[in-house]
C-alpha cells in the first residue's frame, strides 16, 4: 500500500516588485497554484527552464521562503501555519541539499562542526553524536578521516557528499535536492546521483529532485513534474512523460 508522505495543495509564492516610487506595487506570481504528492520511498522530479519557479517551490516546502498562500500538509499539518519554534521540530524530518555545497558550508569550520550543527541545534545527546557522524561519513561514501579538513581541502565531489551527509545525518524522512549536481564534472555527477539512490533504499528516504537536466531526473525519479511560467503544466510517470511529452 502506498503511504502519502506530503502533500502540497495550492501553493502559491508572490513577489512584489515597484520600478518607480510613483508607481503603484506589482506582484509577479513565481509559484502559481502548484499540487503535487509524495509517496514514502518515492522521488518526484520537477523541471522546468530557469525562473520558472522550481527551486522557489522547494524552498516555500521547506519555508526557507514563507509561501504567501496554500497548504502543506506533512504527517496530518499544514506546515505553513506553524511556528518558528514547531517549524524547528519538524525540520528533523525535513532537509535539503543545496547546488553548490561550498556556499552553503562556513569555510572557517571543519567537517566535524558543520556535521555536528544539526546535532547541536535538535539536542542530540552528546554520547551519540560521535557514532552518528561515524555512520553518517560512511553511508555517503567518505570516513573519519575527513572530519578534522575544512571545506577548500576537499574536491567538488566529496564536498557534496558532505551537504548530503548534513542533510541525513537527523535521519529525515524528505530530502529536496535543488540541482544536487549540477555543479559538479560530469563524471562526478552519476557517483552522486548513485549515492542518492543507495540512500533511499537503505534510508527509506523520499526525495523531491529540482532540475533542469532532463537525464538526471530520468536517471532516479519515478515520477515528473513540469513547470513552465511559475504553474505545474504536466505531471506523471517517468516513462509515460518522456515517451508522450505535452508540453
């Protein structure tokens, strides 16, 4: 039986722009009326051109960016409703890896710090935290040697093998992966879509994947939406979508 794990209704993100003082305020509609499903253990991919609101939607999910309307239901809550110090709670369960790991990573921190922020900030008790960063390297592929190096000391690669161990390390039930390898080389990037599908199925994670590259959203998604213009225009079954394209 499939168990729905978030579901997203309406949602919808405004923002306001004014090129002169005289003038009266515009709002430019960057997420519009967007629905969408996710199944436990599954992965939706959404894709569109650039500025056409993806990473926006996966932002609104997590309320890095507030939505201005709509509802995100996550274990029986509307999410957007709840506050900062709820909101906290359930970012445990909720995480996301973002493009480029170096700009999300303070350079001044070893590994050991950046990995142990999460821990430190959802009081995982201190006796744990050591086999959790532990198992944590292991499962994306890296070991403890590395804990002790700073970001610069790293490649691109095991940089975000880095954001993703910081992204698991809570043992989230969602992850939203927002271009998770575009900036990396090419032949860097399948090692890491791997990875990300080895996690699922030892995890039991739910990923929605942001992209704009049609082969990495075919490579690990089971299902796919399409944004165009801020809307969510098509959505379906991996195979259905790219044999009989709409849009």
């Amino acid at each position: 039986m499939t168990t729905t794990l978030l579901e997203v209704r309406n949602l919808e993100k405004k923002f306001s722009s004014k090129s002169a003082w005289f003038q009266s305020k515009k709002y430019v509609h960057a997420v519009n009326g967007v629905s969408l499903e996710l199944n436990e253990r599954e992965t939706i991919g959404i894709v569109g051109e650039s500025g056409c609101g993806k990473s926006t939607t996966g932002r609104c999910v997590l309320r890095l960016i507030e939505p201005t309307s709509g509802e995100v239901i996550f274990q029986g809550k509307d999410i957007t409703t709840l506050s900062k110090r709820e909101m906290n709670e359930i970012r445990k369960d909720i995480q996301m890896v973002f493009q480029d790991p170096m700009a999300s990573m303070n350079p001044k921190l070893t590994i050991r710090e950046i990995l142990s922020e999460p821990l430190i900030a959802h009081k995982v008790p201190q006796k744990e935290r050591e086999p959790l960063l532990n198992e944590t390297l292991r499962l994306v592929g890296l070991s403890e040697n590395h804990l002790e190096r700073y970001p610069h000391e790293m490649s691109g690669g095991q940089r975000q093998r880095i954001g993703i161990a910081r992204a698991i390390i809570l043992r989230p039930k969602i992850v939203v992966l927002d271009e998770p390898v575009s900036a990396l080389d090419v032949s860097v990037q399948s090692q890491i879509l791997n990875l990300l599908q080895d996690l699922q199925e030892e995890l039991g994670l739910s990923y929605i994947l942001i992209s704009h590259d049609l082969g990495v959203v075919e490579h690990i998604a089971h299902r796919v939406g399409v944004m165009y213009l801020g809307e969510m225009v098509e959505m379906g079954g991996k195979e259905q979508l790219f044999l009989i394209r709409k849009h």
